[in-house]
C-alpha cells in the first residue's frame, strides 16, 4: 500500500480531473476522464460516478486501475495505481462520503450514481521530459500559459 504524500493530495485537489486506466474484458486499454477527484485519506482517493459504464463494467470485473493527474501548464503530475471499488448511491458508505463532494461540486452530487474508492498501492511523480533537457518550472510555465491562452482566443 502507498501513502499519498501532502503534496501529491494537493495535486488532486487542485486538477481534480483524473484520467483514469482500466481493463477491458478483451485485455485491452479503457481510459476515462474524471473531473469528480478528491483525496479520501493517506491511502484512498475517490471520484463521484456520473457517466462511467465501461469503466464501471471493468472495475466490477478487474480492479486495477491507473490514475494519471497532469498540471499541463507545469507539465508535472501524480501516478496511482491501486485497486478500485464501486460504492453505490444510496448506500450507508455512500451517504457517509457523498456529503464531502457536496462541500466542493453542490448540486452536480445530484448526477452521481455512486462513489468510486481507489486504495493506492502505488504512487508516483510524473513530470516532462522537458525537465531532463533542463528547462525549469517557470519556463515552461510561461510557454504553455501562453500556448494556451492562443489556443482558446479563438
């Protein structure tokens, strides 16, 4: 089992989409975004189901997931691997951890159908490759705020 670090939680709680990995019943890849993140504790994090029936097939069959967050402007993220778990609407866990995503998404909590749990059992930094050939933080900062700032002018 892996310990979520302060700053990995912060991470999450910052980017809250997650692109989450699962494994399809014919061995192939599954990759689903989800905006929904939060971190439960040291070792769980959780997103609130909405749209998500392949995932959730998978998960019900093979466990395994992998979580990729990415901060694309600083091009640096977080890696977790773990087990997963659906926690249905509805459910005495459900109605314990549900009021944690209405203190941050309110009304959109309406839309979920459950809770997916996800017991980290591995972790770990992702940064660019850019960083290897010595471009620092700022720089690239800089590049991708205004890469991104054209792209959606227009």
């Amino acid at each position: 089992m892996a310990r979520l670090s302060p700053q990995m939680k912060q991470i999450v709680a910052n980017q809250k989409l997650g692109f989450v990995g699962t494994v399809n019943a014919d061995g192939g890849p599954n990759v689903s975004p989800k905006g929904t993140f939060l971190v439960l504790d040291d070792e769980h994090i959780m997103f609130g189901e909405i749209r998500s029936p392949q995932t959730l097939a998978n998960i019900a069959e093979r466990p395994a997931v992998e979580v990729n967050f990415v901060d694309p402007i600083v091009r640096k993220g977080l890696r977790v691997k773990g087990l997963a778990r659906f926690v249905a609407g509805g459910s005495d866990e459900f109605e314990v951890l549900e009021p944690r995503f209405r203190e941050v998404w309110g009304e959109l909590c309406d839309a979920f159908s459950g809770i997916v749990v996800i017991k980290a059992e591995k972790v770990a930094p992702l940064t660019s490759p850019a960083y290897d050939m010595g471009a620092s933080e700022e720089e690239l900062k800089a590049q991708y705020l205004t890469y991104f700032t054209e792209l959606h002018k227009s």
